[in-house]
C-alpha cells in the first residue's frame, strides 16, 4: 500500500466537518517516519511533510501551518483517533535450509504477530514464501508454499478473524539478496506475511 495514500486517509479521517473550516493533521507512518500531502486552496499550495503538522482552512483559504504534539492530536481527535482501522502490517519470517522449519527467532516473531493479529475483525492476508536458490526450481516452488502453507496453519489454529488467507510460493524466483545457484543464502529463505 502506498505510504502516501496511507497518509492521505488518515489525514482525511481527521479532516473537521462542521462549518466551512476544516483542519488538516499529517498523521507519521507505522514506523514513526514522514510522509507528506499537499493542501491546495485558493490558488495557494501548503506542504504537510513532518508528523502532526496541522493546517486549517475555512473558505477556501489556508491559514498558517502549525506542528501539534502526539498528545495535542490524540486528546482533541481521541474519538477519531480511536476508531481509525489498525494499520497494514508486514513481517519477514526466516526458515532453515531446506525446510518448513522457522528459525528460532521467526517462531518467537510469529507468535507475538499472531497475538496482534486476533485484534484485526476481518482482516486480509497475504502470505508469500520464498525459498533459496538451493536444488531444483521445481523443489523450490514446493519448499516455498508448503513454508507459507505453514504460517497460514499457524492463523487457523489461533483462529483469527480472516476475511481471506491467500496463499502463494514463489520458489527462488524472487531472491531478496543476490546469490549463486548452490550458495546458501538464508536472507531468501522466508515468508513474506503481511495484513491489511
């Protein structure tokens, strides 16, 4: 999802409808970084680029841009803010070679995002798995779904909330680190699980 359209709904979410003004709040990304939006009134272009950053309009007209703190947003917005639709959410869970085993720290991973994930009503998932360039392409395209068939056990047996689970391999067909055919490379042994 893009980071910039991200920001826009959250900046809309927060947009204030009573009479001819209307505010706008740049709410930061899920890892606290910047993204940026433009406010375009009379003739006029505003920049929003830092988290919090705030700017009013009414008439068609923008005022002074401003930054507000967390707590400033999370206090006068509280209803808004409490209601928002939990993020989209990305993990990269690590397998051993040649197998549908997690690493040690991805089991410790899995287990914590599964946690998170039961206070998702409906969500959607997206699970992709990779395998390395190790043996033949046909046994990499078997290895990578059955690791992503796997993760998607692991959603059923903690009964989440899914609107859907799909399921795909890519076999070694999309490497996250170049390597060489017969090179372990365990930075491409994984499953990319994301929620939105």
């Amino acid at each position: 999802m893009n980071k910039l359209w991200m920001a826009s709904l959250a900046l809309l979410a927060l947009v204030g409808c009573a009479g001819p003004k209307e505010r706008f709040v740049l709410l930061p990304q899920p890892d606290g970084s910047a993204s940026s939006i433009v406010i375009k009134a009379a003739g006029s272009d505003t920049v929003l680029a830092t988290p919090y950053a705030a700017v009013e309009t009414q008439a068609g007209k923008a005022g002074q841009a401003s930054t507000l703190t967390a707590a400033q947003v999370n206090a006068r917005y509280a209803p808004v803010m409490n209601n928002l639709p939990l993020r989209p959410r990305s993990y990269e869970l690590f397998f051993e070679l040649g197998s549908d085993r997690l690493t040690p720290d991805s089991r410790k991973q899995l287990e914590q995002a599964l946690e998170e994930f039961k206070k998702f009503p409906a969500g959607e998932f997206i699970i992709v798995g990779h395998a390395d360039n190790i043996g033949s392409d046909a046994n990499n395209e078997v290895l990578s779904v059955r690791r992503a068939r796997l993760v998607e056990r692991e959603l059923l047996r903690v009964k989440v909330d899914a609107l859907s689970i799909d399921v795909v391999g890519k076999g070694s067909r999309e490497p996250r680190v170049p390597q060489k055919k017969g090179v372990p490379e365990p930075r491409n042994r994984f499953v990319e699980l994301k929620i939105r």
